[in-house]
C-alpha cells in the first residue's frame, strides 16, 4: 500500500512542481517583467528550491560524448553490446578506426556498478577517467519496477551468473573493476570460475569499497542489517510495483526507501547543501547552482531491486557473513576465493568511508590465498569518502592512475 501512497502522491505534487519550475523562469528569465520587479530573484531561488525538492529525478544519461587522449579529444559512442532482462552491457567504444584503436593497445575494462539504489549513471566520473587509458564496459542494472512479471525472478545467484556471462563474453584478456556492493558477488563469480577451471578468467580484478566482510569496522549501514531481524526487512521494506509500470505486481524493494535512508544518514549535510543552493542562486553564482544541480540529479534518481536480490543480500552479506566465513554455496557449490590463482587483486578504501568501513573490502586479500603475494596490492586513499573513491578529484588524480598502473603490471 505504500508504494501506490507514493505514487499518489507523486501525482498530486506533479502539477504543483511545474507550476513552481514555471514560476521560478518567469522570475529569472531576462525577457520576463517580473524578473526585473523588487526581490525577483529571491522568488525565482524560492520557487526553484521548491521545484528540485519535489519534483519526481527520472534516470540520467552518461552523457560522455568525447575524452582527450594524448591531448586529442576522441568521440565516444556509447552502444549496448548485449542486453538481459535486468541489465544491459554498455560498451564506451571509442570512435576511431581499427587500426589507430589496435595501435593505443588499451586493457578491455569491466566496470560491475552496485546494484544497491543508484543508477550506473553514478560511475559516470569512473567511466570517464578510465576511458583515457582503457577500453570500458559497464553493467547497466535495469529498474526493476520497467521488467514484466514474466521475465520471472532475480536472485543474488542471478547477479553472479550474469557477471560471470558478462567476463566470459569479454574475456579472457578483461580486467573486472567492482565499485561497492559488486564486490562480493564480483569475488564469488570469479571464484566459481577458478573452481572450475574457467578459460576465460580475467587478468585483475579490482575492489573498491565494498562489503566483502562487513565485521571489520561496522558502520551505520552494517548496524541496520545486523540490528533488525530478517523477518522485518521482509515485512517492512518490501512492495508490489502497482499498475502503472511494466513490472506490475513484482515485489521490490522501491527506491524511494533507499533513497529515504541515505537522506536519513546525513540530514544536516543535505540541508545545508540546499540552503547553500538557495544562496548560491540569489547570488548569481550560477557555477556553484549547477554543481548541486548535477549532484542531486544524480544523486535522487533512484531505481527499484528485485526484493529476492535484496533480501538475499541482506541475510547472506550483512547478517550470515557467508563469504568470509566459508559457508555460502551457490547452485550447490562452494564460493572458494582461496582457488583463485592467477587473477591479481587490488583494493581501494577510502580513509574516512562510512558506509564500508576500514578494512571490509582489504578482507579479501585474506581471503584469496592462493594468489602469489607479488599479485596482491592494497590502497587506502586518505581523507577520501565512500564517494570520493570512485568519483572527483581524488579519484582522478590518485586512485585512478594507481589502478591504471596496477592493470598496466598485470596485462
């Protein structure tokens, strides 16, 4: 029920959210009167605050249309190489002919993006970095409210199956970086392959601030999963998509509870960023205006996860600890990091991360013993949070180049 409550409301606010983006452009837009009346422009600011808290954030595009390579800038094309019911593979192919391709000689990259709330579109600043050096690919994760009862079910083992459709596909010469939540079904998908001899194993895998085991430095998130039993996630989080999408009677966990707990975790920090907005827009400072703009763009638009992914994801990572613990099978197999190889490992933390804290995803170096020690490597990027590791300056400057040498080592 509360998920059609959303969605009446969502009508009920539509109308009013044009009316205020209309209002804020009548007090803003140079050819307009009232733009030129006392205090038009804090009108505009009030009625555009209004417009952005309320209006509905539909899904953005990657928009990267061209990166500077060797100090020439490439097109970029973006193209879907294969598409499944939950997700599509996006490839960021570079627009030049075959042989000056050949000739940059660049690692084919698997980027696996979190299929946790936020769209793939959040790793744009990932993609984009990565594209300089790197030939990169994208899991694309659909929202599950837009896929039809028909397409059936999608459990954690799915997700790990289509990961490892996604390396063979591309492999065996691919390099897998996993950004967050991918990290444990990035490590089981790659240990099952290693287990059973794979051919097509990928050369690196890289993890990036993600739950491999959530008992190291627990944060907020981890208390949540671990203080609430199993049975009320699935009583109190857990609704049917109602009529008006494609998914129609699938149960989900919706975004706009994902995106009410990230809200939630830093309140004060999103309520001064607005204030800020409204300042920065009765200023003039119109930079600083559409910098909050992309951010929350981004930032609110939220999809819906299949609730047996979910749930699953719940009880195996953040309540059983299966991966750490040795225990977690899938399809009747045991997930075994300690049979990988010849795949080399890096991971990257951030310092001040507080959503997988310290040391949860350095878990896995532990884990996969079986790698030779001159195959593993470990980074901690200072004064960097959970989004800083894959996405502004830090990430550019530092955290990047060093994975960039890291695949380099390891081709």
């Amino acid at each position: 029920m509360l998920y059609q409550l959303h969605e009446m409301q969502r009508s009920f606010l539509t109308p009013l959210m044009q009316w205020a983006d209309a209002s804020s452009k009548l007090f803003s837009n140079p050819v307009s009167p009232f733009a030129h009346t006392p205090f038009a422009q804090r009108i505009a600011a009030g009625y555009e605050l209004m417009y952005r808290l309320g209006k509905d954030y539909e899904k953005p595009a990657f928009g990267i249309h061209s990166v500077k390579i060797k100090g020439e800038d490439v097109g970029i094309m973006e193209r879907t190489v294969v598409e499944k019911p939950f997700c599509k593979l996006l490839h960021f192919k570079k627009d030049l002919g075959d042989q000056a391709f050949e000739a940059l000689n660049q690692p084919k990259v698997l980027v696996v993006a979190p299929l946790s709330g936020h769209h793939a579109t959040l790793l744009r600043d990932t993609v984009r970095a990565l594209l300089v050096d790197h030939d990169v690919c994208i899991t694309d994760w659909t929202d599950a409210r837009m896929v039809p009862l028909s397409a059936g079910p999608f459990h954690l083992h799915d997700y790990i199956y289509y990961v490892q459709d996604f390396i063979r596909l591309l492999g065996p010469d691919v390099h897998v970086i996993s950004v967050c939540q991918p990290t444990v079904p990035v490590l089981a998908a790659i240990s099952l392959m290693a287990s059973n001899n794979d051919p097509k194993l990928p050369k690196t895998m890289t993890m990036m601030g993600g739950p491999i085991d959530p008992r190291k430095s627990p944060t907020a998130v981890n208390d949540l999963a671990t203080e609430k039993p199993f049975s009320w996630f699935e009583n109190t989080v857990i609704y049917s998509v109602p009529g008006n999408y494609p998914g129609f009677g699938r149960k989900v966990y919706p975004g706009f509870l994902q995106h009410a707990g990230f809200i939630a975790m830093n309140p004060g920090r999103h309520a001064q960023s607005h204030r800020e907005f409204y300042q920065h827009l009765v200023r003039g400072d119109d930079d600083s205006a559409e910098a909050h703009r992309q951010f929350y763009d981004e930032y609110n638009a939220v999809l819906d996860m299949p609730a047996e992914y979910y749930l699953e994801t719940i009880k195996t990572v953040f309540q059983e600890h299966r991966l750490p613990k040795g225990t977690w099978e899938v399809g009747g197999q045991l997930v075994r990091p300690q049979d990988i190889k010849t795949v080399a490992l890096m991971t990257v933390e951030g310092e001040l991360d507080d959503i997988s804290g310290l040391g949860q995803t350095s878990a896995a170096h532990e884990l996969c013993s079986g790698i030779p020690k001159d195959k593993h490597l470990k980074f901690v990027a200072p004064k960097c949070g959970h989004y800083g590791i894959f996405s502004g300056r830090r990430w550019r400057e530092i955290i990047c180049p060093k994975i960039t040498e890291f695949i380099q080592a390891n081709r």
